[in-house]
C-alpha cells in the first residue's frame, strides 16, 4: 500500500532512510486530548477516539538501515523506543513522535539532525527468541538511573490484520507530521506493506511514563493498556521532509 503526497507536495521517489522495521511491540493508551494537544506541530491536531486521544510506545529493531541507499557504520541494526501520538490534518491521518530512544549516539544525531526528531540516546537491549510454537519478545533500556523493560510473548504465526481492524487505526498511518529546526510545518511520508500481527499471549513491563517523559504523563503509571499488539514489521521507507 503506498499513499499519495498531500495536495501542492511533490512527489518525492527516492526515499531518505530505508530499513526493516521487525517484531514491534505496541502498548496503547487513552488520555485526555488536552494532554496532548500543546505537544503538536502547526495544522495537527489529536486524532480522537470516542473524545480520547492515543498514545503509544512502541519497542521494535531497525534492521539494515540506510541513508540515501548507504549504511552508516553504527547505524545500521539497532532497537527503538517510540512513544507517539495520534494526529489528523484535515482528513489526513498521521502520527507525531514524542520522544524516540535509541542505543546510539550517532543514530540519535541523525535523527535529530536529519529529521528534526526528538530522538534521544541511551542504552537498550533487544532479545527475540523462539520457544516452540511461543515467540519472545523483550526490550530492556536504561534512562537516567533507571532500567525498564517490555516483554510480550505471542504466537510464532501471523494474521494479516485487516483494514477495519482497530490495529490499522495504529500502523496504517502514512505521515509522520513535526516541524523544521525553524518552526515550519513538516511532514514525512513513511511507505510499508499491511502489517501482520501475531496474537498476544502475555506481557509484563516495568515502564514509569512520568520518569521517562515529564510528570504530566505519570498518569499512565499504574495504568493497563487499552490494546496491545505485536506486528511482524516489514521493509520500510521514508521519504523527505516536505512542508
């Protein structure tokens, strides 16, 4: 599936960054929209379920990553740590990432640089493993002078999810949105095939949200996640910064 480039963007057809993004862990939260709202670039705004926004973390592995079609010595595989929201622009539906944590500094460079992204560095740790017919999957990363974890256990096969599926809502986005090292309004178009999903057996995470954050979002401390995911992942590409 690849999406079309907002009215008045050209096409773009060669893409900034390519890479295998694999076993992406998603744990989904509802919160009041007003948390998020002072967060977002010009033109966004929360992208409502039932009055609530969503945010997400989400662990997964950049796998082969390549800038320009060149792998970068220390950025090339390595495990992430997204925490994002969910956004629309018009009737264009998208994401903002809220803070992005990665192991490297130069990746985190990259990222900031390159993107404008808030990346952050600091060390994670990314073990998957198979046991009989249950996949393991864990993350564990340390911020400040604290260490947290994700592990979530799932079946080894996979479903296709489905367009109406609420996983969709969440990994169907084609649009990063954000906004230049001057203020402009910015926006990344991200290409990959639907997403299958492994069904979830299990999850335990030590995660204080208020820690890794800012107070404000020690409100999901304690708190379940209203859905949780494991996506296979796929090859990915994202495409220029446009405004």
């Amino acid at each position: 599936m690849t999406a079309s480039p907002p009215p008045g963007l050209p096409e773009r057809r060669r893409p900034s960054l390519t890479a295998r993004w694999s076993n992406l862990v998603l744990l989904t939260y509802d919160v009041d929209a007003t948390l998020v709202a002072p967060l977002l670039p010009q033109d966004v705004e929360p992208d409502l379920v039932d009055g609530r926004a969503l945010v997400s973390l989400i662990a997964f592995d950049f796998l082969d990553t390549r800038i320009r079609g060149r792998r970068i010595p220390g950025f090339v595989d390595f495990p992430e740590i997204n925490f994002r929201t969910y956004v629309r622009a018009g009737d264009r539906q998208g994401v903002v990432a809220l803070r992005e944590l990665v192991p490297s500094p130069l990746a985190a460079a990259v990222g900031r640089l390159r993107f404008n992204e808030p990346f952050r560095a600091t060390p994670i740790e990314s073990r998957t493993a198979s046991m009989g017919d249950e996949l393991v999957v864990e993350r564990r990363w340390r911020w400040k002078d604290r260490q947290y974890f994700v592990r979530m256990t799932s079946d080894q096969t996979s479903i296709a999810a489905t367009a109406e599926a609420p996983a969709h809502h969440l990994l169907g986005r084609r649009w990063a949105y954000g906004q230049s090292r001057r203020g402009e309004p910015r926006v990344l178009r991200i290409e990959h095939p639907e997403w299958a999903l492994r069904r979830v057996r299990t999850l335990d995470f030590d995660v204080d949200y208020g820690a890794l954050y800012g107070p404000e979002w020690a409100v999901l401390n304690g708190k379940q996640p209203m859905s949780t995911h494991l996506a296979v992942g796929s090859a990915v590409s994202i495409f220029p910064p446009g405004r």
